[in-house]
C-alpha cells in the first residue's frame, strides 16, 4: 500500500482543494473525530497541493475567487 498514486486535478481544482484542507485547522479535525490515519493522510494531501499552488502570488485573492468560478459560477 506505500506505492504512489496519482491524482490529477486542474489548477482551479487543486487552488480550491487546498482552501478548503486549509480552513479545517488541527481543532475542526479534531472535532471531526478523525483518527490520526486520516488526519495524517489529509495533511500529506495537503502537504502536496501547498508545493503546486501559488500560495504567495500577490494575487492569490483573486486567484481563488476565479478558481471558484470556473468550478461553479452559479454559485457567484
């Protein structure tokens, strides 16, 4: 089970995927009573969405907002 997989997203995806893994700090995963597997396993998720996401472009405000459009624009 220690092999890598593969996970293809499109940079909106991935951009929207790490806000929202961002938003749920160590006490709201807490809350969620996930065991220390899960919680590991989604800061490994996180951990690589970080490194391919342009977290301190100047811009990543705006950046963000696009992405949610382009994945719902119905909802903006």
């Amino acid at each position: 089970m220690n092999q890598p997989v593969k996970i293809e997203l499109t940079a909106a995806e991935a951009l929207i995927a790490f806000e929202a893994l961002a938003k749920l700090d160590e006490k709201r995963i807490h809350e969620r009573e996930l065991d220390s597997s899960e919680r590991m396993a989604l800061w490994a998720i996180q951990s690589v969405l970080e490194k391919n996401v342009p977290v301190f472009a100047p811009n990543y405000a705006q950046l963000v907002q696009s992405a949610k459009r382009e994945l719902n624009p119905e909802n903006l």
